[in-house]
C-alpha cells in the first residue's frame, strides 16, 4: 500500500487519524501516523480493513497520485478549517487524477497558448496584451466566452460546488495537463475574473516551465496575476477614455460592457491613475451606502464550460463505458465518480398544483 495513497483516500472521506484509526479493530492511531509519514508498517489484515472501510478499491492504492496544486486561492482563509481545506484540495486532486484518466480514452485539446518568463523582461501587462492577441481578441473588445476561449486554448476546466471562500485553483496534471477549478456557486463576473487570474498563474507561475526566483513569493506572484488580470479584461489603452472624470452612474454601463464588476473598474480607475486615493475612498463609501459592496446591480453574461462533460459522454455513451467499467478502469469508487459526474444526474421535474 502507498502511504500517500491512504493519507489521500482518508482525506477525500472526511477523516482525522484520531477517526480512522478508532473504526479499525487492531489500529492505533500513532501507529496510522507514523505509516503516513513513512516510517512504519501495517499487517496486509489491516490494510484490507483500511482499503474496505475506505470504499477504495485496492487498486487505488497502489497508485502514486501527485498533482501538485500550486496555485489555491481562498478568500479569509484563516476563517477555514484545515479539514475542510484537506478535503477540498483532495477533491481537486483526484479531479486532476480523473482528467489524466480520461486521456487514455479520449483526446483532450492541446495547449496552444504561450507561457513567458516575467524574469526575462515579458512583464504581466505584455503577457496580457500578447495573449489577448494570440487568442484573436480585438483591443477594444470585452473578452465573451470566457469558458470557451480557454477551454479551446487547452484548457480544462471544473466547476465545483465547494466552500463559500473558494475562489480558484490552477494545477498541471501529473500528465500535464494545465486545469483550472472555479467555484460554481460564484457570480459570474467573480468567476471570469478567477478563471483569468488563474490563465495568469499558468502562464507566468508554472515552474515547469521557468525556475521562480525566491524573492518572487506568494504575494508578489499574486500581484503580477492581479496586474495580468486587470489588463486582460480591461486594457488600459481602451478602457481609460471611459475612466476619465468617472462618476457612479458610469459603473453600471461600462459593467455591462466590459463582464467586470463594478468595484473592479473602480479599482482599475485607481490604479492607472484616473482617481485618486480621496475618490477611490469616496466609491467605496457609496457602494457600501447602497448595499453594492456585497452585492451589486446588474449581472453579466458568462457561458459555460462543455469540454470536460463532453469528455465524460464521449467515455459513457460513444464507448459505451458504464460507471462500474469506469470504476475499475480508474480504480475509483462507483459513488466518488458519481460526485465527480454531477451532472449526469436525473433532473427530477415536480408536476405544478
């Protein structure tokens, strides 16, 4: 048995090792410790209960499963456990797992889009503008189909029903395959805006392809994706004439036009210069006056993502898979893939009274 494997499985079920171990006859919970750090062993009588309390199949554990998640973001995320972090990490991770799974049925798109080295002289608001370019997007247009734009550069995308203070989280598989995991639950300015602050990560922050010096830590690399962010969806060129003498009956339209929010145009007026730190101040409290800082007028359009549903119907129709073929072809649990196909569900319709 791969200890990682176990610690990965325990995790996924919601349990501690105090938990564990107190529903296996025979296991203390030291000795659980020590075998998921490494350092022990465990009889071939406990890992069966392990494997059968676990609902795993064996298989699974002799997997060896990385998909290092290099880039989560949460809001407040002091304010979340650390098993509700656990848990929710080792669902992305066995999402990536599945993603590398399901290329040995199907073919996922290549990635076609183009990572630069901030450390080379290519700063965020050059690799915005050369993305941008890249994907055939007009200077002065609002980026649309957002989910589909990158689901068509290669990008495989998840939407999860998850903690409220999720936002993101960009990974490349195992087998190298760049996703991304957005809440689903979020409006949907706030998801376009995480799904283009992830594009940044994977374009500017992916070890695997540029060493990251030192100096470039956590908050500095979420400033340069910040930076990258706001330059995508709004480009200074365009969006600065619109910015210009900006009064609170501007914020709505140009909302609409640009798939942002609100507050993001009015900090995007402040940071190139076109209000100052008194007007900025001044937004704020009137946003906050009319209830806008939590939640504001106006919604803006988003489509959704197709490639990785349509992967899965591909998989269960075309090749006639069912979810027990599944199951044993990936070595995971019947009710774990179901979880994952959420939405292969049955809508159940209540006839009107």
């Amino acid at each position: 048995m791969n200890y990682k494997q176990l610690t990965f499985a325990r995790e996924y079920r919601g349990l501690n090792q105090t938990e564990l171990s107190a529903s296996i006859p025979g296991l203390s919970q030291s000795n659980l410790s020590k075998f998921e750090r490494g350092l022990g062993s465990l009889s071939d009588q406990i890992q069966s209960k392990l494997i059968e309390y676990l609902d795993f199949p064996a298989e699974f554990f002799q997997k060896k499963i990385y998909n290092n998640l290099e880039h989560a973001h949460y809001r407040k995320r002091s304010t979340v456990t650390k098993s509700a972090i656990s848990l929710f990490e080792s669902q992305c991770k066995i999402i990536g797992y599945v993603v590398d799974q399901m290329a040995t049925l199907i073919e996922w798109p290549e990635f076609r889009l183009q990572p630069l080295n901030v450390e080379e002289g290519f700063n965020p608001e050059y690799i915005a503008s050369y993305t941008r370019n890249l994907l055939g997007l007009k200077k002065d247009a609002p980026v649309r189909d957002v989910f589909s734009l990158l689901e068509r550069s290669g990008i495989i995308i998840y939407e999860i029903s998850t903690i409220e203070k999720f936002d993101g989280i960009s990974f490349i598989t195992d087998q190298g395959y760049p996703v991304i995991i957005v809440n689903k639950n979020f409006s949907n300015d706030r998801k376009r805006r995480t799904l283009i602050h992830e594009l940044g990560h994977i374009l500017m922050h992916n070890e695997g392809n540029y060493a990251i010096s030192g100096y470039r830590d956590e908050k500095w690399r979420e400033n340069e994706t910040e930076i990258f962010t706001s330059e995508f969806l709004m480009p200074s060129a365009e969006i600065g004439r619109s910015l210009q003498y900006l009064k609170m009956g501007d914020l709505l339209p140009l909302k609409q036009y640009w798939l942002v929010s609100m507050s993001s145009i009015i900090r995007r007026a402040r940071d190139l210069g076109y209000i100052d730190k008194e007007r900025y101040r001044f937004f704020s409290i009137e946003m906050s006056r009319s209830g806008q800082n939590k939640n504001e007028l106006g919604n803006v359009y988003i489509d959704t993502p197709v490639y990785f549903q349509q992967a899965f119907y591909l998989i269960k129709n075309e090749l006639e898979y069912s979810y027990s073929d599944i199951s044993k072809a990936f070595a995971l649990p019947v009710n774990l893939l179901e979880d994952i196909f959420y939405f292969d569900r049955p809508v159940i319709l209540r006839k009107v009274t």
